[in-house]
C-alpha cells in the first residue's frame, strides 16, 4: 500500500484536550489557544463542544469561544455535539462543521452516554438530518475501536458496523478512536482492513491515545494502510472521563516530527505548534507530554537547530 503524500491533522486539543482540566480555563485562554494552532496551519481545530455543563463544565462556554474566535479563511472549526439541544446551541453560535459520537462497545456506550449503541445511532440520525439540512458537515467519531475498559477487547467487525451506520446517516467522515490507548499495530491494521472492506480508505481518520505508547507506532501502521487524516492533541493534552486510567491523545508535535520526517506534507508548522504547546502546558500548570516538542524547546533555548 503507498503512504500518502499529504495527511491532514484534525487538532482536537482545544476540545479533547480542555475538557479533562479539573480547573476552569478562561475564554480568553481557549481563544489564543484555538488562532495560535490555526495559525500554525493546522487545518481543522475542534474548538468546542455543547453537550451538558453538569457532565462536561469545561466547555459550557463553547457559545462565547465561537462569538469570539477570529476564525482565519480555509480553517474548519469543528464542535462536538451530542444531540439536537446541542446542535440547536452550536446552530445559534454559527458552527460549520460538528462532530457526533458513538462507542463500538456497548458498556462504553451505557457508562458514557447512558444509553445503548442502537439508541446512541437513532438519537443521531435526527442530529444528522437537521444538520445537513442547515448546510453544516458532520464528521463521526467512532470511540472503543481497540478495547473498552469494561467491555474488555473489541471485534473489529463491531467497529466497522458502527463506522457504517454513521456514513449512512451522511457523515462526511469517520474518525475510528483507540479511547482507552491499548491498540497495538497489528490491532489497528486488523481494524482498518475490517472497516475498508466496506467504506473507502479517503472517509476514514484515525484518532490514538497515548495510554500504552503505541500512539505513534499506530499512526506509522495507519499510513500504511493509506489512512490519511489523523486528530491528535497539542502538548498531548486531554484523556477520557470515562475511561479509566486513558492518558492524553496523541501530541500534534510528535505526530509532525513523524510525517515531516517521512516527507509527507501536513501544511502545519511544526515549531509554532511546539511554541504553543509549551505555552498552554505553562499555562494550565501541567507537564508537556509532547516528546518531541519538549526537544525543540530545548533546543530552541540552547541555540541548537535540529528539528523538521
């Protein structure tokens, strides 16, 4: 299989990321947070999501984060939403583009979402319908695709059904997430052959966290199964709730300093992203997970000029 030349990185920091700090984190912060990676030339920022403040209190001022961005032309800014409230909400603050979720195993869909995978896709299609109706792009999130902290491992064949259904209800594409981080490469090669035998290699993306650090191994073995767009987080912020034991998605940085290195263009540039992720962990009071951009800062500082 050839690797592609270009992969396009969906930044979910702002989102995936913030939503797990225990401390509140100011618009203001969220804001410059949201331009600087746009900035950097990622090409789409999930910038929010409007889902319930009593399960979720990090982003119940994704309304005001929306108002406020000065969104750059050619950046997708991207907001989670679970159902029509939601969507009704996200509609009102003018969002283009929303991502929906749902869970290939069933105990993360009760624990997550307190209801069943069938009920999960029939509270979506509706969100689907109206969404498409207004002209807004829906991207689907399918979580578990490894391994489900209470489920335990996952058939791939539960994955692909899953991915399936949410094409079906229109989404554009689908992002296939290793949640609790325990997918090795011949885990997600097995997945990424089960889902391609029915649904196009260009309408799949691949989301990793970092738990057992095979995030970076699984995006090599993903790009050569010719998957091409990838979500990761700057600085490698975020985790799962619900999830017991989840680290942080997979760094922007890390994932940069891979693709640059194999000579696949991402359009981003990767010592901006490692400025600002060494800027919001500052912030946020929190270790940079990012392996390689805690080495460009350092290098950076000590005048050194290796770096891609």
């Amino acid at each position: 299989m050839k690797m592609p030349e270009r992969v396009k990185i969906v930044e979910v920091g702002p989102r995936d990321g913030l939503q797990n700090e225990s401390a509140r984190v100011p618009v203001a912060v969220k804001v410059e947070l949201i331009e600087r990676l746009a900035k950097a030339g990622l090409p789409v920022v999930e910038a929010g999501a409007f889902v319930s403040p009593k399960w979720v209190p990090q982003m119940a001022d994704s309304a005001e984060v929306f108002r406020t961005l000065q969104k750059r032309p050619g950046t997708t800014y991207s907001t989670l939403i679970p159902n029509l409230r939601g969507l009704e909400a996200a509609i009102a603050a003018g969002v283009s583009e929303i991502a929906v979720f749902v869970s290939a195993s069933e105990g993360f869909s009760l624990k997550n979402i307190a209801c069943s995978r069938a009920e999960s896709l029939a509270r979506l299609r509706d969100v689907c319908d109206l969404a498409i109706t207004r002209g807004i792009r829906v991207r689907g999130y399918v979580s578990c695709i490894a391994g489900c902290p209470y489920d335990g491992e996952v058939p791939p064949s539960e994955v692909a059904v899953m991915a399936r259904e949410l094409l079906a209800m229109g989404c554009y594409e689908v992002s296939l997430g290793d949640t609790i981080g325990v997918g090795t490469a011949a885990q997600i090669r097995n997945v990424i052959g089960e889902v391609t035998t029915t649904i196009p290699r260009e309408r799949i993306a691949m989301h990793f966290h970092d738990t057992y650090g095979q995030g970076i191994a699984n995006v090599l073995a993903s790009i050569e199964e010719g998957i091409a767009t990838f979500d990761s987080s700057v600085a490698g912020l975020g985790g799962c709730p619900y999830a017991p034991g989840a680290s942080g998605n997979i760094a922007t940085e890390d994932l940069l300093y891979l693709l640059h290195g194999l000579g696949i263009s991402t359009g981003a540039d990767l010592q901006a992203v490692a400025e600002t992720g060494g800027w919001i962990s500052d912030i946020l009071g929190r270790r940079n997970e990012s392996r390689a951009g805690r080495a460009l800062l350092a290098q950076k500082q000590t005048g050194g000029q290796h770096g891609r």
